[in-house]
C-alpha cells in the first residue's frame, strides 16, 4: 500500500498538461485500438465504457502523487471532455473526411450528453483512482471497487437486458445465439478482479476490495443503464 506523503505535492503546468492530455490520446486512439486489439479488448473503448473509465481511473491513481488534490478531479473533467471530443473528431475525419470538421455544429453537438457525462464522470472516476493508494482503508475499496466495479457493469448491462427480453418476450425466437455475449461479459468481469487483485497491496484489501465490486458495480450498471436509456431516447444511441 502506498503511503500518503502528509505534504501537499508541489505540482507544475507540464504535469497538468500531461494528465489532461491522456483525454485527447484516448479518445483519438479509440478507434484504432478497437481495430488492433483481440476480440473483447477493443469493444471496451468503442462498445463499453469500461475502458475509458478505467484509463480515467489509473489516470487519477498517477496524477494523486503528482498534482494538488483539488487538480485530480478537474484534470479528470478536462480528459474525459478532450477524449469524446476526439473520438468523434476522428470517427468524422474517417467517415466524411478532414473536411468534415469544419462544420463542429454537425458532428460534435450530436454528442452534447456525452460531454456532459464526461464532465460529470471524469471527477468521480479520477478522484476514485487518487483514493486507491489512499492510507484510510474505506477509500481504498471504494476506489478499488469503482475500478473492477466498471467492468461489472458492463458485463451485466447486456445480460440482464437479455434476460428482461426473454421474460417480457418469452414467445420470439432470437436470431443468434446467446453465448457469445455471456463469454464477454464473464471476460469484463474477469478483467475487472484481475486489476483489482493487482493494484490492492495493502493486508486484506484483496477479498475486500472484491467484495466492494458488487455494490459499486451495481450502482454503476444503474448509472450507466439511465444515461444510455436517456440517449436511446434522445436518438443519439451509442459511442461505438
């Protein structure tokens, strides 16, 4: 476990820039990650969330011995902000050409409500992350249960939709078969305890912090259900 040095870090522009920029990196390099990467590891970044918000989450644990405590959260706001922001920059450049981007109002106001979760979700993430080395133990597992909690959520999202579908539709036959999606979802949630069992080093956080992934993971999958119910809505659909 990390100790938490008493004195406050004296920070510098270039290590607030850096933080800020893993944003931009993540959201440009998205796309190209979901193409290089096995299957799973790719529809992290561009299928689910987990992807983005773990990067938000060990971004948070690096910049909590290198910046002031009130720069965590903003640096995490200013990165998920920058990343959707190119991630659709790119996703334009790639479908309509360079071009394209010279008309913002048509390709990045679309995206208004993944701004604005980005703003909303970046603090909390990066400050989770900072509370993962943290010397009080509450704040360890709750940063180590937000951190396997993500991929817990994304491995139930499709789940627990599926199961719905076939309660409230008991009689339609589904097209393909469901076994794919419940070997993704067991591999997010393998990944999620694997980081976990990682980055707890302190004297019994590891079966803590496991067991802190459940309620994390729940209320994370109910956040996540709500903001993609209010974007279906809204006819924006997803990020991929």
């Amino acid at each position: 476990m990390r100790k938490v040095d008493p004195r406050p870090p004296s920070p510098t522009p270039l290590v607030f820039l850096l933080a800020a920029l893993a944003g931009p990196a993540l959201g440009a390099l998205s796309l190209l990650v979901a193409a290089l990467l096995p299957w799973g590891f790719g529809a992290l970044f561009t299928d689910a969330a987990a992807g983005w918000c773990a990067v938000a989450i060990l971004l948070g644990l690096w910049a909590s011995t290198r910046l002031a405590p009130w720069q965590v959260p903003v640096c995490g706001a200013v990165a998920l902000l920058s990343a959707v922001v190119c991630y659709y920059g790119v996703a334009t450049a790639l479908t309509g050409g360079p071009g394209a981007l010279l008309d913002p109002a048509g390709w990045l106001l679309p995206a208004w409500l993944w701004l604005l979760a980005a703003c909303a979700a970046g603090p909390v993430l990066t400050t989770a992350g900072a509370w993962i080395g943290h010397e009080r133990r509450a704040l360890r597992m709750t940063g180590l249960g937000l951190l396997g909690g993500v991929f817990l959520a994304d491995a139930l999202l499709p789940v627990l939709d599926w199961v719905h579908f076939r309660i409230v539709s008991p009689e339609v036959s589904l097209p393909l078969s469901p076994v794919p999606m419940f070997v993704q979802s067991a591999f997010y949630a393998l990944l999620g305890v694997v980081l976990v069992l990682v980055l707890a080093r302190g004297p019994g956080d590891r079966p803590r912090a496991l067991a802190a992934m459940v309620p994390a993971g729940l209320l994370w999958y109910v956040g996540v259900w709500g903001a993609q119910k209010v974007m279906f809505l809204s006819g924006m659909g997803y990020l991929g």
